[in-house]
C-alpha cells in the first residue's frame, strides 16, 4: 500500500491549500474531510490524475488445505 500523505500549505493571505497524494479515487475527500471541516469553506477544489485512478483493492485469501 502507497503511503498517504497531505501537503498543508498556509499562504501569507491566510489561505489555506491541501494536497492529498497516495490515494486514488474518492479516498483523498476522506482523507481530508476533518481538514476542511474544520477550515470552513471550500472555495476551489482541483483534483489530480490520482483521482480519476481506480483505487487499489487488496484481496485476502485463505487456504484451506484442499487440493
């Protein structure tokens, strides 16, 4: 699994900017819903190539000795 990562960038105008990287798909919403709930207002919203990639499912399997 890619490690997740969020770059928060304040600007001197009191912007605030966050990049999600490492997730695919809706996952960077989740990953920085607490973020902008707590900012308030999102004013523009840009989504990376990321975003439009499936995410990556992990599948576990379990033998059972069975041939």
């Amino acid at each position: 699994m890619e490690m997740q990562e969020l770059e928060i960038i304040i600007g001197k105008d009191g912007r605030v900017q966050v990049v999600a990287r490492g997730t695919k798909g809706e996952g960077c919403m989740a990953l920085t819903k607490n973020i902008e709930d707590a900012l308030g207002t999102v004013e523009r919203r840009e989504y990376t190539a990321e975003y439009y990639e499936a995410p990556t499912e992990i599948a576990m399997y379990q033998q059972n000795g069975r041939t």
